[in-house]
C-alpha cells in the first residue's frame, strides 16, 4: 500500500485501486490525495480461521454481539486524523478460555499496523480484542506479511489470521471467515486543488527526519531491528562457524560417509535462494515446533554460514603444504594437536578474507527473514515506510545503518585477524618473557 | 638398534619397496644410494611410519612398532626426520620451530627449550636469524634451522631424506658440513643421498638400492672401491651405454652414426672425446673388421661414465680369429693406437661371438691434437 501513495504522489501512477477504508483514511490525513468518487464493487473482509475449525462459530457469534453503533463510532475512530483517540485496550480480562495465536499484517494502517512501541493498532485490532474480551481469551499477535500469514494459517503456526482480509472464493475454500466488514473499491487520485503550500527544502527534510525518526518515538523501532538483526547475524556466525568445523574436523580425513553426507547437505544448501530454505524451515520442517520465527533464522543461517565456513576451511587448510604435517609428525604430534598447533593456524590467515566478506555478506542477506514474521531491521524500514509513506529516509537510513554494521563486523574481524596470525605479530612481543629475563 | 624385517610397501600395482631386512646398530651412519625411484625415500620413511609399511615388521628398540596399538608418536620422538624441502613452520619464526615441539610434546619449559635452542643454532651458524621467519632464509639456511630443530628433540636417530637435493649447488656444501659434524657426534643417523663422495665420507657403512631391494650392504670401501653389482658399479660411475649389432656388409651406418651421436649429445660428451670416439669406432668397424668378414656380425657395446668421463668399448664378433692388432691396416692402427689409452684382444671359442676388443680412451687432456 505505502507503495502505491508513493507511486501517486510522485506521479508515477494516476490512481491507486483500493478499499475505501484506506482510501478514507488516507484522504482525511493527506490533503494531497482524494477519492474518486465512485464505488467499484463491495467486498467482505473477514478473519480466516483453519476450515472445519470450530471457533470460529464462537468469534462470529460474539461479533454478532457487537452492536452496530460501536462498530461505526471504532471505525470512524481509525480512519480519522486525531492520533491521540487511537488505543488499543489492555487484554486486561482472566483469559480463562486459553490464549488464540493471531497472525496480522504489520503495515496496513489503520486496520492492523505495528506503531508506537511496536504495538499493534488498528480497526482489526481493536474489534479481535472485543470478541476476544467477550470470549475469554488472550490473543498472542505476530504481525507479519499478508502471504506469510496465508501459509502460516496453513501449517498451522498460527489459529487465525486478521489484518484486512479480502475473503475470496478461492480463499474461502480453504478457509473460514468471520466476516467482520464490508469494503468498497474505490479509487484514490491526487487531489485538483492543491491547497497544501510547498514547504521549503529545508523544511521538508525536517518534517521528514520528524516523521521518520521522532514521531511514536520511531527511533526505537530502528534500534529493535537494529537488535534482531544483530543477534540473527551474530548468532548465526558463532553457531554457521561451529558447525562448519565440526564438518570439517569428521570430514578432513577423508571419512568416506561424513563426506558424502556433508556434501550432499551442503549440495541441498547451497542449491537453493535463502529465503526459500527459510520459508521451508519455517512453514515445514519447523511448522510445529515451538521455536521462534527468530530462532528459525538463526538456525537457517547458521546452516548456510557453516557450509561457507566448511568450503573455506576446505581450501584453506588444503592450501597448507603436506610437509607441514609429515614435519610434526616427524616430531611426535598427534594428528589433532597438530592440526590446532600447525595447521589452523596457517591456514586461518588464508581464510580470514573470505569469512570477513562472509559475514558482511550475511549481515545483508539477513534482511529478508521479514518472510517469517520476523522483524529485523529492513522489516521495521518497511513497517515504517508504511506509516509515513515516504522511501527516502527509511530507506536511506536503513542503508546506512547496515554500512555501519558492516564496517563494524570488518573492523571487530580485523582486530581477531591480528589477534590470532602468528604473521603479524610484533617482533619485540615474540619471545618476551624468555628475551626479558636474559 | 633397529631392526627391519621383510619391509614391503605398495600402492596398488607399484611396489617401491620389495621385502628389505635390515639391522641398523648404535652409531650407524648409514648412507642410502642408488637410482631414482628404488625405494630408498620410502623406506626411511617407513622407518617413522609417515608410509604405512603394507607387511613387514620395524622393530625399534626391541618394541614391534608396526604391531597394532603400538605408541607410533613415542616412536617418532626418538626418531628425527629431516626433509628435502625442509618443512619449516612457516607461521612460527626460527626459535619457536626449534621450541615448538620440545614444549609440546616434552613439556620442556619456555627457558629451557630457548637456552637449548640457541644452543643449537649457534651450532648450526643460525643464531643470528632466531627471529626470522623461514621464508626469509635461504634453502641451506633453512635446512641448517630443520635440522636444529630435529635434535632439539634430543633423538636417537636422525632420519635425512636427501637433505640437499633441493638446494642450490651453492648451499650444499654448508648443509653437508652441518650433517658431517653430526655425524661424527655419535648419533645414528640414516641419510638418503644422491652425492656419492659425501656419502663416502660421512658414513660407516653404505647400502645400495636398486628395483626396490638393498642390493648391497657395506662399508664404503667396499661399495665404492670394489664395485661388486652391476647395478652399483653403473650407478657409482653413472655410466651410460650404448648398444648395436651390425649384421650385414650394407649395414646402414648413417644411421648408426645418427644414434651414436644423439647419445654422446645427450650424454654431454665434450666435442673432442666425442670426434675421437666416432673416429676410432669407425676405423675399428668400417676400416678394419668389415673388411675382414663377409658375413659379419659384430656387436658394439660403449659405456661412458659421467663420473669419471671416459668411455670404454667393447667389441665382440664372430667368425675366425682375428687380432686387429695384427691388422695390415696400418694407417687405421696407428689412429687406433693415438687415440686408445689401452687395447685388449681377447678369444673365446665358446662364447656365440668368440672375439672380443676391449678399448679404453680416458678424458681428453689436450695431448691429441686431432
């Protein structure tokens, strides 16, 4: 959605297609934007349950129950422009009838959307929370991707998905729905009378540093993706690094099965984008276990990280000259100290260029575990994008923030580099104890 | 001290090392010569077990290291290697290569294993280059620090496996003195060697290898003097032959002269002893037995010895006796007789080829002026 406002007002497109909801909403706050008056069609929304699953009866009676008039005033409530009437209410009832996991898309103000605090807000929001309080149960919320919450729903992550969903045909044969609104298409054009004056250059970018930063404290957004994405990485390093070790240590002797095992994993690995072996984890291999979408992406970078760390240490050690290894056990080393005493470290030296470049590399192809439901720091530009519908500064920031993390990896990487080659070493240390006493 | 018993290696088909039993005493210097690719690498290689002997028993200091469990690494302490291409630590610099291992393996303290090795390089001329790296030395340099750092260990046998084979001709001579004041240290040493006079001078006894066996087992006297093998006398005098019979008046001699002549090229005959040996292979074929015969059949067989750089020559044919001393020739006599050094003629009824001329033409000394 903040893709097509940007497309429209950077006139790129003429019209976006869309549900009078957004369209209201954006209308009232924007005074760039209007509807086209004119309705094309009426659709349900609904919140999709698993078919056959029965509470689903539940949530649609106790949305019965909702009276006509409240519904209207939440409504009128989220599509307006007053920011400070926009609460979600506390689950602040026993929860006696359990907890409900509930999928909702992150970024599709004002029906669900992660805002201040990263909490959740919106129309959806607020009316799951009523039927919720009505039946007696805690909603545990994962905002994610609207295609996300599809297969999640499907392998059964989650009980019930929410955040403006259009009930299709198609969906409904694989889905039940309570159906909680009835949205029109409309279309939504900039407006002809352009009343809002220019702003200066300089004004502009401090309204946009404003709405991108400051507002709901949106910083803190930044700082938390900022945090996954580091612990995704840095975990993923550690975990990839050990991994690929322990594969090389089975396999350096030319083990027949580790070999052929490990080489037909990392065939598997290797063969396939990240993002579908995340997907696979994460909705298959993992679909029931109870691990966290974060964890999952550890994990799925772990495994692509150690067979990196494996094929590096392949060459690398490869690279050390036979007659190294004759040459300790010549002078009585045992295969295993030689290796940590001899070899390692030659080969390390070698290695560490490539795994430097690794791990940089890592650090921005973890950006796309937003396909899991996880919100790194491309995800919270993304989730921010959507609420100031403007690209330059959340993207431009998000950029930055991982040349920085970058830099940072390259730089902690060097100084372990000077750490552990003997190479660089400085001459007068070598020795200084036994020198020093002489 | 060791004792080796029928010793076998193979990979798959090849076999460079065919059933050696061996006894290797106290203060044996030995030194391992012969040609290339006999085995000789791989069993002093064997004898530490960086090859895998495929049957075979080595049986150090009465314990039968091959047998199954046997503490290989205790082994090996007590026998030091020194490599042909030195095998230096490279990320260590020269100190902590001598240091490195003592400390390891026998717990040595950091004092101790520095005062021993510095020690061992100031008898090694590398004291000055303890905080260098190897790839800052030169070849003999690093060869020297290698074999400091083998007897940092303190071994009962050093193992050189042609330790100046891939040296410089420049650097040997450094790196030999080193093994030769080793060698009159007392220590066992097992050396495999391509330079004869310094295996001649260094060790007590000498074995010589040949197609995969120890062909013969002495002192060096006794393999350098009196060449007993075949196989040793062609390898010690690094002799080179060539062979061809002519069996008929119209034998194509150009031919003949063509090899003869690639094969006195390859063999880096100067251009006068090479002019004097076709010279006086023509006169004795073409001028004085040809002649002479009319079936011929004579074989020619000529040995020339890169160590020594003479040629010896040997004829044999068939027929009547015929001295060609005795030869009415005279002219082609007396090429003959100016160029030999010495001239035999020997008869043999039962041989197939029953006369024989053996002829002997030393280096060029500059005194024929041909």
């Amino acid at each position: 959605m903040p893709d097509i406002i940007l497309a429209l007002k950077t006139r790129k497109i003429d019209a976006g297609f869309t549900s009078d909801t957004i369209a209201e909403f954006l209308a009232n706050r924007d005074s760039e934007l209007a509807l086209f008056p004119q309705n094309l069609g009426y659709t349900p929304l609904g919140f999709g349950f698993s078919k056959g699953d029965k509470r689903r009866d539940e949530w649609q009676a106790a949305f019965d129950k909702i009276p006509e008039e409240t519904r209207k005033a939440i409504y009128r409530k989220w599509i307006g422009t007053d920011e400070s009437v926009k609460q979600i209410p506390e689950q602040n009832w026993a929860g006696t009838n359990g907890i409900i996991r509930i999928a909702t898309v992150d970024s599709f103000e004002p029906m669900s959307y992660v805002g201040k605090g990263g909490k959740l807000f919106g129309y959806d929001i607020e009316i799951v929370l009523l039927i919720a309080k009505e039946l007696d149960v805690h909603v545990e919320f994962t905002p994610m991707d609207l295609s996300a919450e599809l297969s999640a729903l499907a392998s059964g992550k989650v009980d019930m998905i929410c955040g403006s969903i259009v009930i299709t045909p198609e969906r409904r044969k694989a889905m039940d729905f309570v159906e909680y609104h009835k949205a029109a298409y409309v279309l939504i054009v900039r407006s002809t009378e352009k009343t809002v004056a220019v702003a200066s250059f300089w004004d502009g970018i401090k309204e946009s540093i404003e709405k991108t930063f400051i507002q709901d404290e949106r910083y803190k957004t930044f700082i938390e993706g900022i945090a996954t994405t580091l612990i995704i990485t840095v975990l993923a390093i550690l975990l990839g690094t050990l991994l690929g070790f322990v594969v090389f240590w089975f396999c350096k002797d030319g083990n027949k099965f580790a070999n052929t095992i490990s080489g037909f994993f990392i065939w598997l690995i290797q063969g396939m984008p990240v993002v579908v072996l995340l997907m696979i984890l994460y909705y298959i291999i993992f679909a029931n276990v109870a691990l966290s979408s974060t964890a999952i992406a550890v994990v799925a970078f772990s495994l692509v990280f150690g067979g990196g760390v494996f094929g590096m240490l392949k060459l690398g050690v490869g690279a050390i000259d036979k007659g190294q290894t004759e040459a300790a056990l010549a002078l009585g080393y045992s295969d295993v100290r030689l290796f940590f005493r001899i070899i390692l470290p030659q080969a390390i030296p070698l290695i560490i260029p490539t795994y430097k470049a690794e791990c940089v590399a890592l650090l921005k192809v973890t950006a796309i575990v937003g396909y899991i439901a996880v919100q790194d720091l491309t995800k919270m530009g993304d989730i921010i994008r959507a609420r100031t519908y403007e690209a330059f500064f959340p993207l431009i920031a998000v950029a930055v923030i991982y040349f920085i993390l970058g830099g940072l990896f390259t730089f902690v990487i060097r100084i372990i580099e000077t750490g552990i080659n003997p190479r660089k070493r400085k001459k007068e240390n070598i020795l200084k104890e036994v020198l020093s006493d002489d | 001290m060791i004792e080796i018993k029928n010793l076998r290696k193979a990979y798959g088909s090849v076999v460079p090392l065919k059933d050696v039993s061996l006894k290797i005493n106290d203060c044996d210097v030995i030194s391992i010569i012969g040609p290339s690719g006999t085995g000789k690498s791989t069993l002093i290689r064997c004898i530490n077990l960086l090859e895998t002997p495929t049957s075979g028993q080595i049986i150090f200091n009465g314990v039968d290291i091959t047998a199954k469990g046997a503490d290989i690494k205790k082994a090996r302490q007590k026998m030091g290697m020194v490599f042909q291409s030195f095998n230096l630590f490279g990320h260590l610099t020269v100190i902590e290569n001598i240091m490195l291992a003592p400390m390891d393996i026998l717990k040595m303290k950091k004092h101790e294993a520095y005062t021993k090795g510095m020690e061992l390089l100031k008898q090694v001329g590398m004291a000055d280059k303890a905080l260098n790296y190897p790839d800052e030395l030169s070849g003999g340099q690093k060869q020297r620090v290698a074999i400091a750092r083998t007897l940092c260990m303190d071994p009962e046998v050093i193992l050189l496996d042609e330790p100046t084979s891939a040296l410089d001709p420049t650097m040997v001579s450094e790196v030999q003195s080193v093994i030769k004041d080793l060698s009159q240290s007392g220590k066992t040493m097992m050396i495999v060697t391509h330079e004869m006079n310094f295996a001649r001078t260094i060790s007590n006894r000498v074995l010589y290898m040949e197609n995969g066996g120890v062909c013969e087992d002495g002192t060096p006297e006794q393999i350098f003097d009196n060449l007993k093998e075949e196989g040793t006398r062609k390898f010690i005098k690094r002799l080179k032959i060539f062979e061809a019979v002519i069996d008929s008046k119209d034998y194509n001699f150009t031919n003949f002269n063509e090899n003869f002549y690639l094969y006195l090229l390859k063999n880096d005959v100067s251009t006068s002893d090479r002019y004097r040996a076709q010279l006086i292979l023509e006169e004795l074929v073409r001028e004085l037995l040809l002649p002479r015969y009319d079936e011929p059949f004579i074989r020619i067989k000529t040995e020339y010895s890169l160590q020594e750089k003479d040629f010896y020559l040997c004829l044999t044919y068939k027929g009547e006796q015929f001295d060609i001393m005795k030869s009415d020739n005279a002219l082609s006599l007396s090429i003959i007789n100016g160029i030999a050094s010495k001239i035999e003629y020997s008869f043999n009824g039962n041989d197939a080829e029953p006369n024989c001329v053996k002829v002997w033409l030393n280096q060029d000394s500059g005194k024929h002026n041909l």
